[in-house]
C-alpha cells in the first residue's frame, strides 16, 4: 500500500505538479496492464487511457486507472453541524476538479447507477451526488456511464445480490486491499469498465 503524501511527493518531484491535500485520504496502486510502467506516474510503451469509476454517496468510493495503475481510496462528504445541506456537494465539486487537475481528465467516468434507496433521504443525498457529477462531466466534455448495481455485483462475485463483505472478498482476489465496501465497489466497477474496453478491441 502506499500512502497518498508518498505517491505525491512522487508526483510532485517527477511532474512538478502540485497534489492538493484533500484529492483523497488513502490510496494504493496496483498494475493493470502488462505494460512496463513501474509507477501511478510512469507510462509504458502504451498508454492506457484514464479511467475514473465511482461509488457515490456520502461516504464515496473511488477507483481510478492512472497510466495503466490503479489507485483506490474514499472520500467523506458528511455535512458538519453548522453547515448547509449544499455543503457536501460544493466540497465534492471540488474533489472533482482537484482530481482533474491531478490526473488529467478522464477519457470516460463510470458512476454505480443505484435505482433503489432504503429511504428517501438516501435518494435526495444520492441524486444530489449524481446531478452535481453529471454537471461536472458536461461542463469538462467528459464522457460518462451509469451501470446497474446489480451488473458490477454480478461481474465481481457471480452474483447480482452480494452483500458488502463479498464485495470486498472479491476485491482482494483482485489484489486491492479496500477499506471498506464503498472502495470495493468502485474498484469492481473499475474493473469491469477495463473488462468492457478489452472486449471492444
């Protein structure tokens, strides 16, 4: 595992680009190609295009293929005690644009299409997560792709119906060690998203 200051010290000496604090609180790597690329920051021979798959919510997954590596991580968005209810999508907007600015823009962004919610203050908080992500895929010309919960579950385990620990379980198989079932998902996402791109070449 490699901790996000590590990898962006690395970034920052190697690309002279700075790495905002807060673009996210833990992250590691792992190859994803047989390319030769040694680091999130070094490109092989062939360039892999830049991937972004999310897991949206309050707690929010992430999983990105980055010059044929993936990193993974979470991010919080819970609403402090004296904030507005807005608050949590002005600060993921900018979550956002810090990983642009990181990473480049993504050559397509993948989001888990959740259509039921245990209750209806999970749907207001995830369609507020969602409009604010699809404005943001607008206004930057970024390509964008919901895809069924059930579809990422069925990929990463053979069922449409896992529960949160079998998602993690099927995240380890893969090599990543998720903290929690919100990067699980984003990286099966991840990985079903690269599973599509090598069934169209």
């Amino acid at each position: 595992m490699i901790e996000i200051n590590d990898l962006g010290e690395r970034v920052a000496n190697g690309a002279e680009l700075p790495v905002p604090p807060y673009v996210c609180v833990r992250a590691h790597t792992r190859v994803l190609t047989g390319s030769p690329a040694i680091s999130a920051t070094q490109t092989g021979e062939i360039a892999s295009p830049t991937l972004l798959a999310l897991d949206l919510g309050t707690t929010l997954g992430w999983a990105l293929r980055l010059s044929g590596q993936a990193m993974s991580g979470t991010e919080h968005f819970k609403v402090g005690r004296f904030e507005g209810g807005g608050m949590r999508y002005l600060r993921f907007v900018r979550w956002l644009d810090d990983l642009w600015r990181f990473a480049g823009a993504p050559s397509t962004l993948y989001f888990e299409e959740v259509r039921r919610h245990r209750g209806v203050d999970a749907a207001h908080v995830y369609g507020g997560f969602l409009a604010q992500l699809t404005a943001w895929c607008e206004r930057h010309a970024v390509p964008y792709q919901g895809v069924p919960v059930g579809t990422i579950k069925k990929f990463a385990t053979g069922k449409g119906n896992a529960d949160k620990a079998a998602m993690i379980e099927a995240a380890k198989r893969l090599g990543h060690e998720p903290a929690d079932d919100n990067e699980a998902d984003a990286l099966a996402l991840l990985h079903w998203a690269i599973a599509q791109e090598q069934a169209r070449v």
